[in-house]
C-alpha cells in the first residue's frame, strides 16, 4: 500500500516553481498555494506506475485533495482503470469534487470506448446536475465519444438544451458545437441558423470553428454570416 504522505513526498519530487506559476496563471479561482508545479507527462507517468503496482486505493478515498496536482494525479489513475464498473464507482465518488476546468478535461477515461452504451445513460445524468464541473465533464464525454461513427441528432440537442450561467459550461458548449461543425457540419449548422444557442455561446462557437484548420474556408465564410449581436 502506498500512503498518501509517501505520494506527496513523490509529488514534492517531480516540482517546477515556474510550471506551477504558469499553472496558477492558465487556473484562475484556484489559490496558488494549491499548486506543486509537476509536469503533466510526468502525472501521467506516476498514474501508469501506481496503477501498475497498485496500492493506490487509500488515495483516492482522500476528497477533496488539498493540491491541484493531487487531483491531477487521481483524474490521470481513474483514466487507466480498465474495469468499467469499478471505474464508473471511482469517477462518480471523484466528479462532484472537481474545481477546476484542466482536471476536468483531463479526465478521459480509456475504457470508456468499448462501453458507449453503458456510458449514455450517465452523460444524460451527468447533464442535468447541478455541479459545473459535472456537467462540463458530461459534454466533453459527449464532444469525445459520439461525434462520430456513433452520432445521432438527439445528442446534440441535449447540449444545445442546456441553459447555464457558467462560463466553463458554456465554453465547452460552445467547443462542443465548434468540434460538431468540423465533424458534422451540416446537422450542426442548423443549430446555428435556428438560434438555438444563446448569444454568447452561439458566438463563441462561430469563433472556435473559424480558427479550425479542419473546416473549409467556404463554410467559415458562411459562418461568419451568422454571427448575432
């Protein structure tokens, strides 16, 4: 087993003063004190290795996690677990704690692409909770796993349902949309004719898809012709 001290002593270890500045800066709300400063490869190296020797269990019973390195650390092992049930446990206990958009977006776990049915019925619960973090989470899995071989209409209009006062669940809304354009184009550009975003939303979403490189410059064109005011 290994103890929680002994992993902040490794994570003490693997510090970088300026890399945990230059975090605090891209992670606004989150105090600086709460930033070790270790390299995100080297988070993901020490996930694979604690979920190789296994031992981890006790630190992923620890929530709220004083670091944001910590938490790191947990997203990047719950990413590797390979069991979909135990897995899905782990991620559920771990999701509501969630304070910040990085771990958030990190959180992507593996197994997830051999269980897109089981996974479904949790992203609609993902959806409509009440944690920001939660339901940023739900439509990135949505962004992540079903824009593709897999995409049907009604999952995007659950994203375009959604009504927030959260700048981090509109963004990704709105890079939702963006990533739809370039990969579903012609469905999701209805969603942009209709006005079934809100303005600053739709907007943003013009804007990330403008910046692609994986849309034409023909349909940014067009695009640009429903920007709202």
């Amino acid at each position: 087993m290994v103890t929680n001290d002994q992993i902040l002593n490794r994570l003490e270890s693997m510090k970088d003063v300026k890399y945990a500045d230059f975090q605090a800066k891209l992670t606004p709300g989150l105090d600086r004190a709460r930033f070790i400063g270790v390299r995100t490869p080297d988070l993901r190296a020490y996930a694979r290795e604690l979920l190789k020797s296994g031992g981890y269990e006790e630190f992923l019973e620890v929530l709220p996690h004083k670091y944001f390195d910590e938490m790191q650390l947990h997203a990047f092992i719950i990413s590797g677990i390979k069991d979909f049930d135990r897995c899905m446990e782990l991620l559920e206990t771990f999701l509501p704690h969630i304070d910040n958009w990085a771990t958030c977006d990190q959180l992507s776990p593996a197994v997830f692409r051999k269980h897109k049915t089981e996974l479904l019925p949790c992203i609609d619960r993902w959806l409509c909770s009440d944690k920001t973090y939660t339901v940023r989470f739900g439509i990135g899995m949505l962004l992540e796993h079903f824009l593709g071989d897999e995409f049907d209409p009604s999952y995007m209009d659950k994203v375009a349902a959604i009504r927030s006062d959260e700048y981090y669940i509109n963004m990704m809304i709105a890079w939702y949309f963006a990533t739809a354009l370039a990969k579903q184009y012609d469905t999701a550009v209805e969603y942009l004719r209709e006005g079934r975003l809100d303005v600053w939303t739709h907007n943003k979403a013009i804007q990330k898809a403008i910046e692609s490189r994986r849309i034409s410059p023909e349909d940014k064109e067009y695009l640009r012709t429903l920007k709202r005011k």
